[in-house]
C-alpha cells in the first residue's frame, strides 16, 4: 500500500509542477536599432517608427495562434551590452547571454535596414538562448513608410518568428 501511494503522490506532484519541456517558449524581443543610410539619415519620424516595431512585434507575437510568453529585457541592460550598431544583431552569443540573464528561450535581435526614402527592410535574427545559435534569419520588405504598411509587415514577421520557434 506504501508503494502505491508513493507513486501516485509522485504522479499528482508530477502533474501539479508540470513539465518544463512542454512550457510555453519563453521569448525576448531586442529593441530595434534604426540603420538609416539614406541621404538624410535618422530623421525623427524614422526614429519614432523604428522605436514603435518593438511594441508592435511583440503585441502581434501575442496574437498568433501559438502560446509565447514575453520577457522583458531592461533597455539600459540592452544599450550596454550593444557597444556599436549591429554588435548584438551579429554576436548572437552575446544576445543569447542576455536573454540567459532573463531567463528566455528564445532572443529576436532586430535592425530596420532603410538604404532608400522609398523601401526599407525589418531584417531579424532570431536565437536559441540554450544552444547559443542563429537559428533564422528573416528579412521583410516595407514599401513605404506610413503606420499601415509597418503594422502589416509587423504582423508578417511574427507569423515568420513563429514558423522558427514552432
């Protein structure tokens, strides 16, 4: 009788706990950083739209069909481990050591590459924090430069970020 109700005490504080392999992956969207190389570079209005993908990404990664939780990295956490433009978007162990600090699964480092008045990109990598590696590499035209074409691209980045982490 002490066997059987040892196991099912183990199975009820099993289940009670839940198994960490089968939470919701954990993620931690980067700030993203303005690469304005156009002939009048990092006008305010660029500025303010590139500040707004982060909110925007991540409320539409809170929309998919899919169960994430979003962790937040403080902004001055994130400036200091970023020395110079593109040092986290290419030292994915380095963005990886700062989703770690969080306790993330997953870490999306994002530019908004604008080398025209015309076009720009939302270029994203996205890491494994555990293994420390790129795993996908996403880049998204934006044709314009109003709110509905950046919500929409948005929007298609987080359908792409989800494809990734699954």
């Amino acid at each position: 009788m002490n066997r059987w109700f040892f196991l099912k005490t183990a199975l009820l504080i099993g289940l009670l706990c839940g198994n960490p392999a089968y939470a919701n992956p954990r993620i931690a969207v980067l700030g993203f950083e303005l690469n304005d190389i156009t002939s009048l570079p990092n006008i305010p209005q660029e500025q303010q739209r590139t500040a707004s993908i982060k909110p925007l990404l991540e409320a539409a990664i809170k929309q998919t069909q899919t169960a994430y939780e979003l962790v937040a990295i403080n902004p001055k956490t994130q400036t200091a481990a970023n020395p110079g433009l593109g040092y986290l978007f290419h030292f994915h162990e380095l963005a990886a050591k700062l989703g770690q600090d969080v306790n993330a699964d997953w870490v999306i480092v994002g530019q908004h590459s604008k080398p025209s008045f015309l076009f720009s990109y939302l270029l994203v990598h996205a890491i494994n924090v555990k293994t420390r590696q790129l795993v996908g590499s996403i880049d998204i035209e934006l044709k314009g430069n109003h709110e509905s074409v950046t919500r929409h691209g948005v929007r298609s980045l987080a359908r792409k970020i989800g494809g990734i982490i699954g």
